[in-house]
C-alpha cells in the first residue's frame, strides 16, 4: 500500500499559508519557553530540595509561580495547536487518532498535574517536606509523561509510512517507539528545560537581589550552575537527535542546501555564545542569547518537519479561499485576551501579598 492512500485531502485554508506559518513559529516558541519554565523550574526544585542544606526560599518561590506558569503555557498552547492543524491537518488529526488513547489521556494527566501543582502552593507552610516532594514530584512526573506523549504525535505526525501499524493496532494505543528519531528529540526538548528553567531561577533571583532577598545569592548560582550544565548536555543530545535523522533530512544541514546549513552554523554559534555567558555567570546576556537561540531552533525544527513531509506536502500546496471575517475576529480576540493577561498579571503580585499577609 502507497503512503500516498492514507493521507487525507487538505482543507483550504482562508489566508496565505506563510501568514499562518508565522504565527504557528511565533505563538510556539512563546508556548515552548512557558514549558521550559514549568518543566524545568520544578525538576531543579525537587531534586534541590532533596539536599539538607535545600533553601526552602526556592521552593516557596517556584510554589507561588508554579500554577501561573502552568495556566500560561496551557493557554499559549492553543494558538501553535490550531495553527498546526490548520497547516498540517491532514497529518496531524491522522496521528493523534491513531495514538487517541494516549493523546486524549494528556488532558487529564495535565488537569491532575495542575491540581498537584495548586495544592503544593496553597498548602505549602502547612505540608510536611514529604508531601512536598510528594506533589511537586507527582505534577513534574506528569509533565515529562505528557512530554513523551506529544514527542510521540508530532514524530509520527510526519512519518506517514508508520502509519501502516493502525492495520495490526487499530485500537489507539499506537505509539512511535520503533523511530530512531524518538528519545533523542524527547531529550532534546526536556534538556532545554532544565537549561531554560535554571536561568529563570536565576533571573528571578536577580530581580530579588536588588531588594534584598535572602538566599538571593545561593539560587542565582544554583541557576546559572543547572543553565550551564544543561546547555553543555545539549550539545551532546543534540548531537544525537542531528545523527538519528533521516541521511537525506540530516545531509540538509550538512551542506546539501544553503539555508539549511547557514541556519545550522548560526545556532552552533549561539550555543557557544550562550554556553560563554551561562560559564561566566551572566544573567541578563545569557536571557538575551537564548532567547535567540530558541528562535533558531524553532526555525531549524520546522525546516525538519519540512523536510519529513517534502514527499508528500507543502504549504505551497494548500489552496486559499480568502475569507477577511474570520482573520479580523481573531485578530481582535488576541489582542483582547493579551491585554486580559497583562492586566491579570500586574493584579497578580499584589493578590499574593494580600493572600500571604497574616489575617487580624
């Protein structure tokens, strides 16, 4: 059977594609650095908190920012979803149906992590350190499960040869454990968090500084020290991700195509860069270097999507039926719900301190 067979037709789409396709780049890297956030801050916590000499100033910290942190990414997460099954439907619905058990079960996984992570902050002075570790572990514990779950869809979002499984497992329970490709991208993205989640500690901890924070010192350092070790643990696994693609998928970014290899040696330079600033210590120029970083990840992750599907699509592809209402009415609902967020979040620290203030 021709791969060809089981591809969907492509819905039009109401706009240029290219439109989409920067929203879809734009919207996910501020999806991924809220997940960074969250995944990274609380694997550092946990496993500090396992120390005796473990500041508690951190976890209370990570405690208090933890449920936001959450709620953010999950509700940045929409957009890049949409506009994915907008672009890349066709692959996207077929592998999340092939995989429904799974995939479905991520929304409950996420709605027991985020309860966890709300009672370890509400309850935090009254729980023992057991039952701290006990929820803050179970709600990290999940977030890398629900890791491994979409790591799982997009790699075999764009394997439609793989797809053949669904005749000898038709049931949902269809995961891409045999691409070689897998584990590799699954580090990839967690790595990034703990790299990510140490620097935010990190700058958290400066602004803190400045104000006179106890243990303000102590968690800068331990910041930049999980930054730094984890960005060196990237060249490694990113390494091996660039070794378990595809010889035709990997030689793009060995010299076969231009762009391909320029947007390669720029990122290569940027780790270095970053890997400087993390070795030195500096906050506020590693933020900056990363936050470029990421951007040309993002680009170099989806010229590899691209890639995967060159044989079988293109946003080229799509066709376009022009439709002007529906681009205005989401246009008008972002910047409506970014202006809610922003006003929420300026409410928030004076909400904390009125909630943390003892009552008379």
């Amino acid at each position: 059977m021709n791969p060809f067979d089981l591809i969907p037709t492509a819905d039009p789409i109401p706009a240029p594609g290219v439109l989409f396709w920067v929203l879809l780049n734009v919207f996910f890297m501020i999806h991924i650095l809220l997940v960074n956030i969250m995944v990274g801050t609380g694997v550092i916590t946990l496993i500090a908190g396992l120390k005796k000499d473990a500041s508690e100033s951190l976890g209370k910290d990570v405690a208090q920012k933890l449920p936001v942190v959450i709620a953010l990414a999950i509700n940045m997460g929409v957009a890049p979803l949409l506009f994915l099954q907008l672009l890349y439907g066709q692959f996207v619905y077929t592998s999340s149906t092939l995989m429904a058990v799974f995939w479905l079960s991520a929304v409950a996984l996420l709605i027991i992590a985020y309860t966890n992570a709300y009672y370890y902050k509400s309850r935090f002075d009254a729980l023992s350190i057991g039952s701290r570790r006990f929820f803050l572990g179970s709600a990290v514990f999940l977030f890398l499960t629900i890791g491994f779950v979409l790591s799982n869809n997009m790699t075999l979002m764009i394997n439609p040869s793989s797809w053949f499984r669904y005749f000898i497992r038709p049931d949902g329970f269809l995961l891409n454990l045999k691409d070689a490709v897998l584990l590799p991208r699954y580090l990839h993205f967690m790595t990034a968090s703990l790299a990510v989640g140490g620097l935010f500690i990190a700058a958290v901890w400066t602004f803190k500084k400045k104000k006179g924070a106890m243990d303000a010192d102590k968690n800068i350092r331990l910041g930049m020290q999980w930054f730094t070790g984890a960005t060196l643990a990237q060249i490694l696994v990113g390494f091996w991700f660039q070794m378990s693609l595809p010889k035709a998928v990997m030689a793009l970014f060995m010299g076969d195509s231009n762009l391909h290899t320029a947007v390669f040696m720029i990122a290569l330079a940027l780790v270095i860069q970053t890997l400087y600033y993390g070795i030195r210590s500096q906050v506020w120029p590693s933020v900056a270097s990363v936050t470029v970083l990421i951007a040309v990840m993002i680009l170099m992750r989806d010229l590899v999507r691209t890639a995967y599907l060159k044989p079988y699509f293109s946003i080229r592809d799509l066709s376009v039926i022009q439709e002007n209402g529906p681009m205005i009415l989401f246009f008008m609902s972002l910047v409506l719900v970014s202006a809610a967020i922003l006003w929420v979040l300026r409410l928030l620290p004076a909400a904390e301190r009125k909630t943390a203030s003892p009552k008379p």
